[in-house]
C-alpha cells in the first residue's frame, strides 16, 4: 500500500468514525430534548404565575444590564425591564465608558441625579465614576451606574459588587424580555430543595422584524432578511434541543450572557466573571460548577426552554464574522483555564461528558472540517475522486439538513411561534440552504478565531445596533 493510500484511508475512515459519533450524539441529543421538554411542560402546567407575580416569598433579584454605545436601544430596553413583572427586583445599568450620548439619554429620561452610594469591592474592578437613581418614584427600581471602560466582564462584576439581592440576572442591554420571564427564570430557584440551583438559563430568539413597542414586544414576526433568519433556525437548534438535553444530564456548561441568572454569593466565592476572555458567561458556568465539584456540594444548572428573552441577530456577515470570532476564541479560553477537568472523574458528568463533547465536537469540529474540505479539493484535483469520502459527506449534510427540520418540529410541537405556514416552509428552505451558505461561513470565522489567539488578538469586537424599535412589519 503506497503512502498516498493510506492516508486516503486515514482520512475517510476517519472521517468517517467522527461522523458516526457525531450523529450517536444528534439523536442522544434529541431524545433527551423530548424527554425533558415534555417532563417541562407537565410541571408547568402546575404553575399559577399570577400567583408568583404578587407574592413576596419569589427570590430576591437584580437585573444586571451592561451597556456599551447602547444608545440605539437602551430607553426602550431600560423600560421594558422596569416593566417586568417581578416584586423583589431592583434594575442595574452599568454604562462601561460608553462613547456615545447612552449615560446623557438614561439622565434624561429617567431624570436620573448622581448619589453617593458605597460599593463594596468584594470583586476587584475599574473604578465607578458615579451611581445615579431617579427622582421619580416610579423608577426606583433602577440604579444606573457610571464606570470606567473594562469590557462587558468587568461591568458585571461592578453590577454584582453593587447588587443587593440574592440572585442576579445578567442580561444584554439591547434585549428585550417577556413580561413573565423572571417568574419563569425564578422557579428552578423555588422548586429545588435537594440541590443548590447555582445558575439557571432561559431561551433566546430573533427579535429582528418583530414588533416592539415602549420597550415591550407586540407581535413575532419571522425575520425578513436572510441572516436573521438563518440565526433563527440556529437558535431554535441551540436552545430547544441542545441545552434541554444537557439540563436532562445536568451537564450543561453554558448559560447564554444575553439572559441568564446566577446564584450571587457562588459568583462572589468563585471570584466573579473572568475579565481575560472574551467567553466571559461560559467560562463563569464551568468554574461555578468546578468550584461546585471540588466540595463535594449538590447542585444544578437549570434551564427554561419558554422563549423568554428576544434580542438583535447581526445582520451583516461582517457584524456575525465577529461575533463567531469571539465565541469561537472564548471556548478556547475556557478549555483551555479547566483543562484540568477533561477525564477526570472528579468532576463527575462534567469532566467526563460535558468537558469532552465541547472539546471534540464544538472546538474540534470546525477545524476538522475545514481541513478536511482542503484535503478532499486537493486529492479530488490530484487523484481520483474518492466516492466512499463524497458519500460521507453527502450523508452528513442530510443528517444536518434532517437534525434542523427535528427541531422545527420541535418548535411548532411546543411554543410554536411562527404559526404561519408560509414561515414554517421558509425555515425548513434556509434549513436545506445552512449547509451551504452560512454553516461555511461560521466555519471560516471558527477558523480566524483559532488564528487570532494564536495571534493573541484579545479584541471584543464592535457589534453595532441598528435597533429594535424600528423593526416593525410595515
């Protein structure tokens, strides 16, 4: 056998074995996002939220909001999280040194005066320039806090070092939140009394071209343009099945930073949110629940599939370039600090499940791909083409296309909404269209993250808005 052959044979044989793991892991996934969806739906057909919404038992919570040149946005926002259904809850904006008129409109809107508030340092930060509260009683809920620019981490630590309350809600500025959804975020809070829930996590979808009016959403509407709309689909895929699953095995490692709540007095122990990765809300997650391992204490990361938390999906592939750019390198970091944890059964389902799928299937799967692409042109132009190698390819873009249709499914079986027709067969289109269009995309900037660590490129990335409020069917 000549040396050409064999790592002919290598690579698709390979390929092959990582693409029948892959799919074991596609239906593993899917059963138990049934299983857990269901179990869901049963219990929370129990709940009388009207109920939850007036009782002063419900946790005490902060809504932690850091914003940064927000100003597209941030009124709407700050007035719908003031609007929320809630009793114990107090609103913290943390403008992180925002260059545009964010902190003036914020003043004058909600006739904001400076107070002299202590905050105690519990977390070390950049230094706080002012807090400011309303004249208006009926904004005493907020608190909007003036810093020192330190990225998106640091602003939350200040806004955790300043709370009050038990629990906190870390949400991005520019999204906009269900009237019920802290009662829903609360209840794994309530309701667990054999292990401490330390975070738990709720669904985010694609506000893009939903009505939104004073700061609340109106009417969905599936997204007009075509990336919006293929994030969409994404997002179903990622929320409604893939974390459900791992909320079944209580092996979840990620609560998204556009929406999530966190047990405060875990993050203060643990140290607060990492300010050396751009991952900052996953890595908090893995260390919460290493900190969590390594004492031997009950607990759990718990997950809301209701669509609770509407935000703006980049709608350029430059602004998503970006974003995948820094998911891509805040996996890596987060890998890469808890290394320690990768089969290790200390760490229990987390070091030997949960560490090694993010590994081998979310860091590793886009290199092998793109790789694997090159290889297959180049011996494809050099060789013969391969047909068992095209045939495995083929197989796994089938498997993909039919895994995101399951997950239409899925949505139009639950929460349902986009009840339209017409909106259903336009996910399934952009589902066949992802493999090609846009899933080579998220590839190639999966690929210029690892090389911008390498490069040692830490840069956030400007995620410019076009806001909310204007997206309204016409």
């Amino acid at each position: 056998m000549s040396w050409q052959t064999f790592i002919l044979h290598f690579f698709t044989y390979g390929i092959l074995l990582y693409s029948i793991i892959l799919l074991i892991c596609y239906v593993l996934i899917g059963a138990f996002s049934i299983s857990e969806t269901r179990s869901y739906l049963h219990k929370n057909s129990f709940t009388d939220y009207r109920m939850l919404a007036s009782s002063t038992e419900t946790p005490s919570m902060s809504i932690l909001a850091p914003a940064y040149n927000e100003g597209a946005n941030i009124i709407e926002n700050v007035r719908s999280l003031l609007s929320l259904h809630y009793n114990n809850l107090e609103v913290i904006i943390i403008n992180d040194g925002s260059k545009d008129d964010s902190l003036e409109k914020l003043i004058n809107a909600y006739d904001l005066y400076k107070v002299d508030f202590f905050v105690n340092q519990q977390i070390k930060t950049k230094p706080v320039r002012g807090v400011y509260k309303s004249y208006n009683p009926v904004y005493r809920k907020l608190i909007v806090v003036d810093k020192v620019n330190g990225g998106k981490a640091d602003a939350l630590n200040v806004g955790v070092n300043i709370a009050k309350n038990d629990y906190f809600v870390c949400i991005d500025v520019d999204c906009v939140l269900e009237q019920d959804s802290l009662l829903k975020l609360a209840k794994p809070f309530l309701e667990t009394t054999n292990q401490r829930v330390i975070a738990a996590g709720g669904v985010v979808r694609i506000a893009n071209s939903c009505e939104i009016e004073g700061g609340r959403l109106v009417k969905v509407h599936l997204p007009k343009q075509f990336l919006p709309r293929i994030q969409t689909l994404e997002y179903i895929r990622a929320f409604l099945l893939s974390r459900m699953a791992w909320t079944k095995l209580n092996g979840l490692l990620l609560i998204s930073g556009a929406f999530g709540a966190f047990d405060r007095e875990i993050v203060i122990n643990c140290g607060g949110y990492n300010t050396n990765t751009v991952g900052e809300d996953m890595e908090l997650v893995v260390r919460m629940r290493r900190y969590m391992e390594e004492r031997d204490e009950p607990y759990k990361v718990a997950f809301i599939p209701d669509p609770l938390c509407w935000t703006e999906a980049p709608s350029t592939f430059k602004i998503l370039g970006r974003q995948r750019n820094r998911w891509t390198r805040g996996t890596i970091e987060t890998l890469r600090f808890h290394k320690v944890m990768l089969f290790n059964p200390r760490y229990g389902i987390l070091g030997m499940l949960s560490y090694p799928y993010w590994l081998f299937f979310e860091f590793l799967a886009p290199i092998i791909e793109f790789f694997g692409t090159i290889g297959m042109i180049i011996y494809c132009f050099t060789y013969a083409i391969n047909w068992s190698a095209i045939l495995i390819i083929v197989g796994v873009l089938c498997m993909g296309i039919l895994y995101s249709i399951f997950a239409i499914m899925m949505e139009v079986l639950t929460y349902n909404q986009y009840r339209g027709r017409k909106d259903i067969l336009r996910l399934v289109g952009v589902a066949i269209l992802e493999p090609f269009v846009f899933h080579p995309f998220v590839v190639w900037s999966a690929i210029r993250g690892n090389i911008d660590l390498i490069r040692k490129n830490n840069s956030w990335g400007e995620m410019t808005r076009t806001g909310l409020a204007t997206e309204k069917k016409g």
